[in-house]
C-alpha cells in the first residue's frame, strides 16, 4: 500500500502565497516522479508541477516564474512554493507520485483559493 497527503491549501488574496506539501509513505520501491496537478470546477485536471527522475523539472506555462516545485528525497516529500497568486489558480490542488513501475498515486487534494 502506498499513501499520499497533501497539506497547506487555504484562502488567500491575490498577489500572495502559500506553500503545499505532499508526504508519501507504504510500501515504495522506487520513485519515478513525484509532482503538482490542480482542477478548478468544471475543468479537467491538469499539470501544474512535476518532478522527474529525481532531477527534471517540467511546469506548467501559466505557474512558470511563480511557483516553485521541491522534493526532498529522504523523507518522500514534495513541496510546491506558490507566489504571485491570482484567481484563476484557484483549484483542488493533487500531489501524484509515480513509482513501483510508474503506477500513478494520488491524494485526496487540497482546496487553495484566491481571492481578488
């Protein structure tokens, strides 16, 4: 079994910032990435931030330059930094590990919203 939380959403204005964090735990062999996705009513899930191999970094356009995606690897967490925030990055926002052969993890999201 493999368990992921998120934690850190919240209510904030526009043009300020929050940081989430992911901890992942169970029976984890290996990671392959580890990363962000957020979906706003209405709209499909889609990619915000990802960590792969350990190293590469991907972002979405609309986040690049505001947030900031983090690992740390000894504890199996992820971390996203997100400054300058604006309305529209309002969502539920997942952290999704891949791992044990590129199996998909999910957690049960977190609520950030942004207040104009």
């Amino acid at each position: 079994q493999v368990q992921v939380v998120e934690s850190g959403g919240g209510l904030v204005q526009a043009g300020g910032s929050l940081r989430l964090s992911c901890a992942a735990s169970g029976s984890i062999s290996s990671i392959n990435a580890m990363g962000w996705f957020r979906q706003a009513p209405g709209k499909q899930r889609e990619l915000v931030a990802d960590i792969i191999s350990g190293s590469k970094t991907v972002y979405a356009d609309s986040v690049k330059g505001r947030f900031t995606v983090s690992r740390e690897n000894a504890k199996n967490m992820v971390y996203l930094q997100m400054n300058s925030l604006k309305p529209e990055d309002t969502a539920v926002y997942y952290c999704r590990l891949k791992c044990n052969g590129w199996i998909d993890y999910w957690g049960q999201g977190t609520q950030v919203t942004v207040s104009s």
